[in-house]
C-alpha cells in the first residue's frame, strides 16, 4: 500500500514539473531557489579548486542530465559501451546504483538488487566490467587497479564533479526537454538551466524534432562560453524479444501476437514513449499499469498484473522493469511476457571523443 502511494505521488509531481508555472510553483519557489543557489556555488567551490576533483589516468566520459531522470542515459551507456568494446577498448562503466534495494560500496553489478540500472547494462555488454557504489571517485581508482581499464564510462555523472572527466555528455530528452525549467521541487532541474555551459556535447535523445533541436541550441547559445554542438540521438525500437531469451522475434512473429490483448508494465520516468513504441507496432494496450521510476516491483504488485489478465493476454515491459520483474513472475506469464528492444541511433564519431581515446590507445601501446 504503501509503495503503491509512494509511486502514485512519484507520478503527480513528475506531471506537474511538466506543467507552465501554476500557483503550485510559485508556492515552491523561494525553496527551488535555494536549492539552485546550493548547487551553483557547489560547483563554484570545484572550480575554483576549494572542493577537490579526483582524476585518474585513463579518460573518462560522463553521461548524464539536469532533470530528474528519464533522457535515456542507460541505452546511451550500453550503446557507447559496445562500439567502445568493439573497437577493442577496455571498458569500466561505474554506476552510483540507484533505487537498490541492497546497496553496495564497491562491488560488480552481478545482482538487480544492486541497481537496476547497473545490472540491465551489464547484462547487455557483458565485455565491459560495470562497478556499482556511490562514491564513484573512490571507486574510479580501485577499479583502475583491479581492472586496467582504457576507458571509463560514468553513468549519470554531471553532476558528480569529484570525479574528474574529459568529455561530458549532456543528455536532454527529446519529448519532454526540461519540463517548466524550474529547479527542484518547484520543478525537475538538479540545478539551474545555465550549468548547461558544463556540457562537451548535448544529446537530445527519444523522440526528436527540429523545434526541440532549435531550442535546445538556443539555450546553448545563451548560457555556453564554449558552444558545446547539439547532437541528435533518436531512439528507433528494433523489436520484441521474448523476456528470457535474446533473440528479437521475426515481423510476423510480432504481427501473430497483435491479435491479443497486451497489458504494457512500466516503472520508468515517462512512460508515454515506451507505450508509443508498443502501439506503434501494431499493438493496441487496452490495459497500463505504470509505476514511478526505480520502482521496487512486489508479490502484491505482480499479482494485480496478473489478475487484471486473461490467460490469452500479453505482457510488454521494458529492459530497466524486467530485470527486476522476473524472479517475481509465474512461469505461466513469463511465456507471454515480452520485452520492448530501443537503442539510440548513435555513434562515437559523433561525438567529441575519437581523438581522446585514439592518444589513449597509443599511449598503452607505448606503455
């Protein structure tokens, strides 16, 4: 019950960040205001050196946002993680582990509890060593003794400036861009829209058009010294897949199943574009159950997805909720219970980091 309510006020404040400025946000103002005061002078403390930066010696390249969550950061990291591990480079993704359920200081992402997040990137590159723990800084340096690595990937790491880093990757959702651009709690800013002047690069992901592209290089142009370029990073979906296998299924093996009633099962930031993609290929959900982001899915919960179900009915769900979902779902749901498959269309040749890397690999050639 509790956990229900939680998700449910989760959900209402995500709604009303995306709102225009209402009297609720003017209420929350004088707080949003020293939060985004707070934030600047902390990062005016690492600038100015008063705040000490860690670095390591190996480039690292942080991913990460000023809103509350939803740009897509993990389909970013698992996509730049294997072009990197391809083009042979050593990867070490360090994740804070977010929403576990049993938190660890340093250790590998072998376990859900661990991090959703963490783990669903694991899984996916399996070549790259995902290390979970929320002091990345000092795990930056134990993973560069333990696992050597030629490149280090932080997830969501804008705003964690003690750890040093050589590109930072701004991502900015396509669909949503930065809500009512107000700070938190009045709205869904970590910090002041102006700390995009930090970005190397800024990604605008999911859904995009070229009144968000033009937006988005408007706020560059106001607030960055250095114009950082505004890259487009669409999602395309690439299919179902079975839950528990990783073969995407075949065109018609997909257009079989649109016949059946499917119920979509989400714990994410925005839910809509997940519930498009589903429609998109030809389903039409008649039934939705969303949760708030990071949600810890229950017995309870899965119970009620399922006796909402008929014995004929799909499940669609994403990569992030299965992870957490499978030990909680029947064997009898689990053979009809799908996952939807989205990847952004991204390459690191359009990012500012071949150089960077290329001298990396010359120099542990060298070495």
């Amino acid at each position: 019950m509790a956990s229900s309510l939680t998700s449910t006020l989760k959900q209402q404040a995500a709604e009303h960040h995306r709102q225009p400025n209402s009297w609720l946000t003017w209420l929350l103002m004088p707080a949003s205001f020293l939060y985004g005061l707070v934030s600047s002078i902390r990062v005016w403390l690492y600038d100015c050196g008063v705040l000490p930066i860690v670095r390591v010696n190996v480039p690292v390249i942080s991913v990460g946002n000023l809103t509350t969550g939803g740009t897509g950061k993990t389909p970013v990291i698992i996509a730049l993680a294997k072009e990197l591990c391809t083009l042979g480079h050593k990867v070490v993704i360090l994740s804070r582990g977010y929403g576990a359920s049993h938190p660890i200081n340093y250790g590998k992402a072998t376990n859900p509890a661990y991090g959703d997040e963490a783990y669903l990137i694991q899984q996916a590159v399996p070549q790259a060593t995902v290390i979970v723990g929320k002091n990345r800084s000092k795990n930056a340096q134990k993973a560069v003794q333990d696992y050597q690595p030629d490149v280090i990937l932080l997830d969501d790491g804008y705003q964690h400036m003690r750890l040093g880093r050589d590109v930072n990757l701004l991502l900015i959702d396509g669909n949503e861009l930065l809500g009512n651009k107000q700070v938190l709690p009045a709205g869904p800013l970590r910090e002041p829209l102006g700390q995009i002047k930090r970005a190397d690069a800024v990604l605008l992901t999911k859904s995009v058009t070229a009144e968000g592209k033009s937006t988005v290089s408007q706020w560059v142009e106001t607030y960055c010294i250095r114009k950082p370029k505004v890259q487009l990073a669409p999602f395309e979906t690439s299919g179902l897949r079975r839950a528990e296998e990783n073969l995407v299924l075949l065109n018609k093996e997909v257009s079989d199943l649109t016949s059946r009633t499917v119920a979509t099962v989400c714990g994410i930031a925005h839910p809509e574009p997940f519930e498009t993609a589903v429609k998109a290929l030809g389903f039409k959900p008649i039934k939705r159950w969303r949760y708030s982001d990071h949600h810890r899915y229950t017995v309870d919960d899965v119970r009620n997805i399922q006796q909402s179900l008929s014995t004929e009915d799909v499940l669609i769900t994403t990569g992030k909720d299965w992870v957490k979902l499978a030990s909680l779902v029947p064997e009898s749901l689990k053979e009809r219970t799908y996952v939807l498959e989205t990847s952004p269309q991204l390459s690191l040749s359009d990012l500012p980091l071949p150089t960077l890397l290329k001298q990396q690999k010359d120099l542990s050639k060298n070495g």
